[in-house]
C-alpha cells in the first residue's frame, strides 16, 4: 500500500514519470492492478491505461492477473468491472479501459505494420539487438492513436527495452509513466527521473513473509573447471547439430578444450552425468533428506541442444520416463504454454529445462531447486532468473505437487553447477550497440518492417551463399516450408523488390513487402537460421568427470553482506553518472546520438536548476 499511496502522491505533484522498485516475486503487478483499479475509479476515472511488457509470455500472465484479481471495496472481479484487452493484432478497442500490449506489437501498430507473434516471443531489447545499424523509421503522428489516446502507461521489467528504439513509444504518448522492476540500473534511475516512489528489498520481503529466501549449493567438477584432452588417434563421436545424428570419426591430431567450450564445440556426456549425479545425491541427502518425491525444479541450459542431452541423462540417472523431466522452450514440440501449466500445477514434470523461456518474469511457485548449468553475465538477469524460486506457498499449496512437503515453502536452494554465484556480471548493456548482422538478425528486420534496398540486398546474398552449401534434400525443404518457392525464387523477389521496371509493370504491389512475406512465419526463420549451422559437435567419451567439490557456499554470506543494502546508497554513489544520463534521457529519440558537443552542453545543463551540480 506504501507504494500506491506514494505512486498516488506522485501523480499529485505532476511528476510524469515515477519508479516502483520491487523485489522478485513480492506482487509488482498485483500492486500495478490495484492502482489501476483506484485510478479508473471516481474521482480520478482515468479512461484508458496500457499495461506494457516485453514478451507474449510476460501478456498473457498479466492478463490472467487481470482476470482473477478482486477489490476489496466489491465482490466482481476486475473483468467482470472494466474491459481488459490483450492485444494480439493491431486493433485496439476503443472501449477497453485497460490495454495490454508488448512494447513490440505498440510500435508496430503505431507504425501501421502487421506484426509477426514470434517477434514478441523474444524480448524487446533482443528483437532490437537484430535490427543493427538501420533499424526502422522513427514513429510518426498516428491519427487512429493519437498522443493523448493513454492516460498512463505502466511498464512491466523496464530496466530492459525501453532505452534507444522502443524509447519512442513512450515518448509518443502524452501520458504518465510509471516503471516496474525489481533490478534497476543506473539507466533506470535517470529515465523514471529518480523519481522512486517505492523500494522493497529481497531482504525485506523475506523479513515479511512476502518472498522466501534461498540458501547456495556447490558442485564442481574437474572437466567443467579445467576442461580436457582428447588424444590423437582416439575415436571420437561427431554429431551433426542440426540432425543430431552421430558418426564415428579418428582423431587426427590432440583435441583441446576449456571447460567455456563445452556443450558448444565440444559436448562431454560425462561431465553432464557427474553432475546431475551429484545433484540427485545432494537433494536426497542434504538440501531436502525427508522428501520422497524429487522437489520442482527448474534446470538452466546453455542451448536448446544442451537441454536435450541434460534431459536425457535426468531421465536415465532417475530411472524415469518422459513425463518427469520437460523441456520448456519457445521451440519444444509441444504446446509450450500447457507444459508449463503443467509444470505449475501437476504432479509431473518434476524436472523442467529451460534456456530463456521461464528464465524471466514466469510464476512457478512450487519451485524449490534452481540448477545453473549455464553461466550469466549480466547481473540483472542473474538476479530475475534467481527470482523463479523466490515465491512463497501454503503448506496445502505445495502438497498438491509435492506430496512429502509437511510445511509451507520455506526457501529455495540454488545449485550452481557452473560458477555462476562466481563469475564476474555487468551492470547493463551500453547506450547503443552495432552489432555485425546475422542472417537470422537480417530475417527479423523485414519482420520488423526494415525493408530498404541494402536490407534486402543483404538477405538475398546470405540466401545465395546458403544454398551452395546445402543439400538437394534441404533446397527442397526449403520450397516446401516456403509454400513452393525455391531459394533462387525468394532471392529473386527480393532483388526484383526495388527493380524500376518490375515496379513499373506492378504499381498497385507493395513489392518489397511481398517478397518478404515468407520471413513472417517465425518456424521458417527457424529453419533457414539452423539449417545453415549444419556443422558438428565433438561428443568426448574417452574423458570421465568427477566431483571436486559439492557443498554448501562458504562465501554466499559473505557476498550478502557485501551488498550494498539499499538503493539510496546506490543513488548516492551513481551521482554524476545519473545525473549525465538524465539529461541524455531527456532528449527525444530523434537527438539520441552522442556527438562531440555532448559533453560540455551536458557538463553547462547539469551546472544550473534544478540540479546544480558542481564540478572540480
């Protein structure tokens, strides 16, 4: 209540922008829903608020929010009150009082552009990452949705996408904003204004009961540390990464890799085996000895082929079958969405492995093990996948799935497997990147509407490239997936796209859109993108792992009390690197770059109202 009543506070003083800094799992939309029910209500009665995420996934769980949430002052759910609309398509009704949006398909709408649903299976920040050096135009004047048409906006996990090409969207709209989160960075402190009108530690959510906290469990192996040697002369096992299908090979020459390569380049059933091993052998011991059913636990791999191995060493070493350990990614052959209901609500799965689907933003709270066997380098997301265990549950609750629970969710444990809680993370991504563009980068820009002459110029020369390298068998896959055009038709029409001539002889076509429209099916992007990886993987058997050390973290309380505890502090000693951003955030997207002149204007800014730095 602390937050909405200073959220509520905020808005009094006209401030347009506001932060809700709240720990994983302690109810950030639960608190949004409850002050978009009291904003819709007399005496304010906003007309129309848009819920903005950045994935379906992260949509779809807010609307089902939505759905159940009940106000205290009445007995009808939300949805029985106002109109809530999950928009999949680019129409919006005008009746909804409340919208539900990915930050993705807004752009696109106000853009005027159809939008592909696996362009939101992805987060904003990684759809603009494949943009590279041209992304789209900057948004114009939309008169369907004019600037004034939201009266406030609430940006679900806004310490991502919201910084260089989503910006516009809310810069486009006349309306409030308010950001939640439970990992800001500097960006997010000099966006919102510091203007932080609520901060709710993990700590304190602990303290109240509203989260659970979690202990630190080791296992090291020699191979995952150190890596190995595979002797000239051995047999080895190569696997071909699209198929997966195995040929015996003979070494020719010493084959070496670090511990970093592995379930890359070189893939070490052993290494996976000995470690799942002391998994198994640790939560029957040690973590949860009086469980006789194995606790819900989510497994972080490094690829959608590392899971697939990872599961089926789970299934061996537990002697289970199919339904005990499941794959959860956007590309599992089963209906991603029931799995993990299932997940959530079932029996079985027990054992669940992920890659980035449910590493953010997804409930699960019968979750009692986290198993990291991939490692992650930005600090933020570390803190956001810790968070998938951080949920509480009544003793009923927990004993619906898992049977042998006798009390309420009291923590979780988190097995780090690769040296995660170790390694070194980064704050945030830098302002802008130009990253080199990929063919599967290059395929999500026409899905995003980025359609110019080089644009297209580029993907008809990677596809060119492609096909001399592919088999008849997959050339064929290729038309068929393609609805009958070969690799040199579609190369064709996107060449023809910006011919005068053909232009000429077709002026009603929108040419370039048309050529573009096979990229629109998100499994064909899937499938050009994999089928030109078609190269092998070492399998190493020759070399086993074993354990080093598994145990309890000495150094997990130490790094506690090394956090820094608060964000005030953080505020304090981010100064001048806020105060720098701010004026950066200030400036509409269009005046984004940074030239030269930046920085003495920023430096003269900063020295007069309201911020009155001053400088040695």
């Amino acid at each position: 209540m602390n937050a909405i009543t200073n959220l509520e506070k905020s808005f009094s003083l006209n401030k347009p922008r506001a932060l809700v800094q709240m720990a994983t799992g302690s109810g950030k939309t639960f608190t949004a829903i409850t002050s978009i029910y009291r904003l819709l209500k007399p005496p304010v009665r906003m007309r129309r608020i848009l819920f903005l995420v950045d994935t379906k996934n992260l949509g779809e769980q807010a609307e089902q929010e939505f759905q159940s949430y009940t106000p205290n002052d009445d007995r009808r759910k939300f949805t029985e009150l106002y109109t809530v609309q999950r928009l999949s398509s680019s129409f919006i009704d005008a009746g909804a009082q409340v919208c539900i949006s990915t930050i993705q398909r807004m752009y696109s709408i106000l853009q005027g552009e159809p939008l592909d649903a696996s362009a939101e299976e992805q987060t904003g920040t990684d759809v603009e990452r494949v943009l590279g050096k041209k992304p789209p135009p900057p948004l114009q004047y939309n008169a369907q949705y004019p600037p004034e048409f939201f009266d406030l906006i609430i940006i679900d996990e806004c310490h991502r996408s919201i910084y260089n090409l989503w910006r516009q969207v809310l810069e486009y709209f006349d309306a409030y904003l308010v950001g939640l989160t439970a990992t800001p960075d500097s960006r997010t402190y000099a966006f919102f204004n510091e203007n932080v009108v609520s901060e709710y530690s993990h700590e304190q959510a602990v303290a109240d009961g509203v989260n659970v906290g979690y202990d630190e469990y080791l296992i090291e192996t020699r191979i995952t540390q150190q890596g190995a040697e595979i002797k000239a002369q051995q047999q080895v096992d190569k696997r071909d990464r699209l198929t997966r299908k195995r040929r015996w090979e003979q070494a020719d020459e010493d084959i070496t890799y670090t511990g970093t390569q592995l379930d890359r380049d070189v893939v070490n059933p052993s290494q996976i085996r000995t470690i799942i091993k002391a998994f198994k052998r640790a939560v029957e011991t040690e973590i949860f000895p009086h469980r006789t059913e194995v606790p819900k636990t989510l497994i972080f791999a490094k690829t959608d082929s590392h899971a697939d191995d990872i599961i089926q060493v789970v299934r061996e070493e537990y002697g289970e079958g199919n339904e005990f350990c499941k794959k959860i990614t956007y590309s599992t052959e089963e209906d991603p969405k029931g799995l993990l209901a299932r997940f959530r609500n079932d029996y079985n799965p027990r054992i669940a492995v992920t890659v980035d689907m449910i590493a953010t933003g997804t409930d699960v709270k019968p979750l009692e093990c986290l198993l990291f066997m991939r490692d992650v380098k930005s600090r933020n997301y570390f803190e956001q996948m810790k968070g998938r265990g951080t949920r509480t549950l009544d003793a009923d609750s927990l004993k619906k799935v898992s049977p042998s629970a006798t009390t309420n969710k009291t923590h979780f444990v988190l097995v780090d497997a690769v040296g995660v809680t170790k390694s070194c993370k980064t704050d945030s991504r830098p302002l802008e990147r130009k990253p080199c563009v990929a063919l599967k980068d290059l395929m999500m820009q026409v899905v995003m509407g980025q359609r110019d002459a080089d644009t297209l110029t580029s993907l008809a020369n990677r596809l060119t490239r492609m096909e001399k390298q592919i088999s008849p068998k997959e050339k064929e896959e290729f038309a068929a997936r393609a609805g009958g055009r070969t690799i040199q038709k579609v190369v064709s029409e996107l060449l023809n796209a910006y011919d005068p001539d053909v232009a000429a002889a077709t002026p009603t076509v929108d040419l370039p859109k048309q050529a573009t429209a096979v990229f629109d099916d998100g499994a064909f992007r899937e499938y050009v993108d994999n089928v030109r990886k078609k190269y092998e993987q070492t399998i190493d058997v020759v070399n086993l792992d074993e354990v080093t050390y598994a145990g309890a973290s000495a150094q997990a309380k130490e790094k506690a009390d090394a956090v820094v505890k608060t964000f005030r502090q953080f505020l304090a000693t981010k100064r001048d690197e806020l105060t720098a951003l701010r004026i950066y955030y200030s400036q509409p997207y269009r005046r984004k770059d940074v030239t030269n002149s930046h920085p003495s204007t920023s430096r003269t800014s900063a020295c007069g109202p309201p911020m009155n730095v001053r400088w040695n």
